[in-house]
C-alpha cells in the first residue's frame, strides 16, 4: 500500500499542470480586465464626460477613482513659456489694437481669460481670431511684427507668429514655440464662422451673432485683451463642463491630443509670469 505523503504528491504532479494553466489563464484574464478599463473604459468615460448630461457628481465620482485619477492631472507649463505667451499676447494685442484690427480671443485662450482670468496653467500656445476682411491688413503688418522679432506663417486656417531665433529659443523646432494662431472667420447666416472649410471640420463650434457682438475686454493676467460678448455658451458648446472639468488638450511641444484626459478643477488661478512684461511696441 503505497504511503499518504506519496499518494498526495503523485497528486500533484499530475495535477500541476492544470494548476499552472489555470493560474496562467486567471493572471491574464485579470491583466486584460485591468488594461481594458485603463487604455478602453477610462478614455470612454474621460470622452463622454467631455459633454455628459450625467448628474454631475456622479462625474466627479469617476474623475476621483484611481485609475483615472492617476492617468490624468495638468502637465503645468513650464514658467519661461508662460513668460514668452504673456508677452506675445501683449505684443500682438498692441500691434492690433493699434492698426485698429479687431481681434477676439477663442479657443483655450477665451477659456483662460473667463475662467482663470489669465493663460491656462497646463497651456502652451495663444489662440485669436480676426475677420476674413482684414486678412490682407493683417498680411501688411508681417514688417511690424518682424520689428518685433516674430515671424507669420500662412496656415490653411489663417496664420501662426511665433519667435525668431534671435527673440529667443525655448525648443529646436522648425517653428519657435509658443506660438499664436490667427484664425480667420466671417459671419454667415448668424453664425461667426471659420473660413477655411477644413478648419471648420476640426473645430465645428462656432460663436452665434448674438453672442459674439459687441466685443469686450477681459482681464488676462496683467493684461486686458479682446473676446466675445457671451462667452458662456460657445464654451460649453466647446469643452462641456468647463466650469468644473479641465482637460489637457493638445501639447504642441511633444504633438500628443490629451484631449480625452479630463481633470477636476480646483483653484482655476491663472499661470505666473517669471517677471514682468516689456513694453516692445513703439507706436
């Protein structure tokens, strides 16, 4: 009769097998559960919270759980860029008010100038619009803004300054960031619309006549710069709960979308410059 301690052994030698294959199977089917919720779900909620109807602290729930939370979080510029952005706003914002082209500000810089009253903590470049009919007014301006040590690039969207090298260099990079775009739009059928029919394939919303006129000046660090009359509806129009969520959007230095990151804002302060602001234009 052969022993218990033999018996049992033999047991689990034949049995092993099936052990290290179920422990196998259950190892990857808890990997593909956890990755399926990191990489799939969280950006599925993180997408749809971008303009949920939900009740909004079950929202918040989501944006508080762990694998979320640790996903997301602003990457906060660095300061000499902030610095560069006050400072081009300012140049830019003179420059136009001077030759008296109406400018407004969109996009993350509205979102700034209402919520943060200033640049956006986590954001890297300044976006304006002007109208279609003072392109070529704007066009003879390159001079100007040459003097000032920028140059203007024409975009299908309308156009980009950014610095010279001789202004200073932040990135090795064809264009110097940070940057401003210019985005040109007109009005049509009570709508302040893009021009470009590609630019408004990338971004469809668009400011309502009754929103958008007269324009007044908002507060923007030590700033006072130009935008829309109403900006409320455009921006929920645009980035959903704006008011409580933050989303990193696009990082133009490393050309990564985090547009499906959102974030719960906290303290909506507005981003430091590292001294203070020049006064470069001559006019």
């Amino acid at each position: 009769m052969k022993s218990r301690k033999y018996s049992f052994f033999n047991f689990l030698k034949k049995r092993s097998g099936e052990y290290i294959r179920a422990v196998i199977i259950s190892f990857m089917l808890i990997t593909s559960i956890y990755f399926l919720w990191y990489f799939f779900l969280a950006n599925f909620f993180s997408h749809h919270i971008h303009h949920a109807t939900w009740h909004l602290p079950f929202i918040e729930k989501i944006l508080e759980h762990p694998l979320v939370k640790r996903k997301n979080g602003p990457h906060i510029t660095h300061g000499k860029y902030v610095q560069c952005l006050y400072q081009m706003m300012k140049d830019v914002h003179e420059v136009l008010d001077h030759y008296k082209i109406a400018y407004w500000a969109e996009g993350g810089t509205l979102l700034g100038a209402v919520r943060h009253q200033g640049i956006i903590p986590w954001d890297d470049d300044l976006d304006l619009g002007i109208n279609f009919i003072d392109s070529y007014r704007f066009q003879r301006l390159q001079p100007v803004f040459e003097e000032l040590g920028y140059k203007v690039k024409e975009m299908y969207y309308g156009y980009k300054i950014y610095a010279s090298e001789s202004l200073y260099t932040l990135e090795k990079n064809e264009i110097n960031p940070p940057t401003c775009d210019i985005f040109l739009s007109e009005s049509i059928d009570g709508l302040q619309t893009y021009s470009s029919i590609q630019a408004r394939k990338d971004w469809p919303e668009n400011f309502k006549t009754e929103e958008f006129l007269p324009l007044k000046k908002y507060k923007f660090g030590e700033l006072e710069i130009w935008g829309p009359y109403n900006p409320q509806p455009y921006l929920t129009r645009q980035y959903g709960h704006w008011q409580i969520i933050a989303h990193k959007g696009y990082d133009h230095k490393d050309k990564v979308n985090n547009d499906f990151y959102p974030f719960k804002v906290i303290n909506p302060l507005p981003a430091q410059p590292m001294g203070p602001l020049k006064n470069r234009f001559k006019s």
